[in-house]
C-alpha cells in the first residue's frame, strides 16, 4: 500500500491488517492471501478520513473519524452507522471521533475531541455522554478526549489534551482523576 497516508492500523483477530487513512477510506489486508480491498464510501455515508478502530468479541470492526462511528461486518461487509447521541444540545461537531476501545463489559468508548466522551453497550444498547460538570469530582476532566486505553485489568483509561489522565471507576460510575504536575 504506497503513496497513502495512515491515520491508524489495527491487526483483528483473523489476522487481517485494518488501515485507517486520512483522506481515502479505509482499507483491509489479508496476509494470507495478499488481497488488499478498499472501502470508500459504499453507498452509506462516511467520511473518507478514518482515524482509530476497535473490534468486538464477534469480530464485528468499529472505526471513527471526522464523521462519526461506523461498524463492518467483515464476513458480510456490511457497514451501518453507530448514532452517536449527545447529552448536551446544539452540538454539531460531537462525531469527530478520535479513539475506540470496547470494554470487558462489551461496551464501545468513544473519545471525542470536543464534547467528551461517549459509551454504547452492545448488550443493552445504552448511550452514555461523559461530560465534564461543575463542582462534580467524579464527572470526566475534560471536553477533550484524543485516547483511551485498556489496562490488564480491563478499566478505561482516558487521556486529555487539557487535563491529563483519568480512569473510569465502574463502582461508582465516576471518574478518578490522574492531574499532571505544572
């Protein structure tokens, strides 16, 4: 794959090679076989930039960019769209997703670079918007998400471009919080 710029690559668990490019889609490569096959827009609308992926205990791929989440089937290679739903109103650019990552709990976190982050169960089909609140230490730390991480563990780890690292504390359905020192 020359002369394409990658925003991200993830190996499933078949085995295939998912790259994320900044301007042409995505694309998927077989190392068994060698087949490269690109996935642009398909007839579902998605932005042509895909910038992070995750897959889930299915092998069901999620990938998201300045347009949002969408998930592939890679058996069927259907692809169908993850409606974000925003807690707060008059938000018009919470799709510009930057990083997923899928649960111990089979729940899809999705860090946004401007209003939080998101969490979707695959179980029950519950949306979550994490927000930073005022006067509430166990609510996010910032409205800028740029990743997530697992621990061995299992807990989500967040890191922000304001205010540096938290963890999501499922007993308490909270945040800790990790500040940097100045």
């Amino acid at each position: 794959v020359e002369n394409i710029e990658l925003s991200s690559i993830m190996v499933s668990k078949s085995g295939d090679v998912w790259l994320g490019t900044f301007s042409q889609g995505m694309i998927r490569f077989n190392k068994k076989t060698g087949e490269i096959k690109r996935y642009l827009d398909r007839g579902l609308v998605f932005d042509r930039s895909v910038l992070c992926f995750s897959e889930d205990k299915d092998g069901v791929i999620f990938f998201g960019g300045f347009n949002g989440v969408k998930k592939i089937d890679p058996i069927s290679e259907q692809i169908s769209e993850v409606i974000i739903k925003s807690a707060l109103e008059n938000v018009y650019d919470f799709e510009y997703i930057h990083d997923i990552v899928i649960d111990k709990f089979r729940n899809v976190w999705m860090a946004s670079y401007t209003v939080g982050v998101f969490r979707y169960s695959l179980l029950t089909q519950e949306f979550v918007h994490f927000v930073p609140r005022s006067g509430d230490s166990d609510s996010l730390n910032s409205y800028v998400i740029n990743t997530i991480g697992l621990d061995r563990n299992g807990d989500v780890w967040l890191g922000s471009e304001e205010s540096g690292l938290a963890r999501f504390d499922y007993g308490k359905h909270g945040f800790d919080r990790f500040v940097r020192d100045n």
